[in-house]
C-alpha cells in the first residue's frame, strides 16, 4: 500500500481509501467518483454553482428521488445551493 491509502474492514464490509484524490483506488477520477455518488459536482452540470429545476429533475429520474426544488430550495431563491444541497443530502 501506498502512502495515504489504507483498508477499512469490518466483518462484512472491506473500505480501501485513499487520501489523494485524483486517483480513487479504483482508478476513478474525481469527477468519476462524483458522477457516481450523486455529488453537488456531478448534479450541477453545467457548473454555475447552483441546482436548476431541470439539473433536478435529471437527477431525480437518474437516483429515483422524490424530492422538489421548493423542498431543497431553502432560501427560495430558485436554486439550490451546495450548502442546500448537502442538507438535504447529509454531506
């Protein structure tokens, strides 16, 4: 193992991390690892900072969420921030 990589295990799960996060030890990007979390990066496309109604609506079909902008938009400014986003996502 590599500096800053390690395992986790316990009796039925087995975690490798890493601290370096270009690389996952999967070989995964970050914007890989992202895409396939759901993360703030991956869901808002087009990288403006903010959740759309439509950015929304694709994660939703994608993740079979049911959740609305008014519900995440906490603010209601009609977007939804990342500070919003890990709210409701628990990040």
């Amino acid at each position: 193992m590599h500096p800053g990589q390690g395992v986790i295990s316990s009796p039925d799960h087995q975690i490798h991390y890493s601290s370096v996060w270009n690389k996952d030890p999967l070989g995964k990007s970050e914007d890989e690892w992202d895409a396939y979390t759901g993360s703030f990066g991956s869901v808002d496309t087009d990288g403006d900072g903010c959740v759309s109604a439509g950015e929304l609506a694709d994660y939703r079909s994608t993740y079979e969420v049911n959740a609305s902008l008014a519900s995440i938009d906490t603010d209601g400014d009609g977007c939804v921030s990342e500070d919003e986003w890990d709210a409701f996502t628990g990040g």
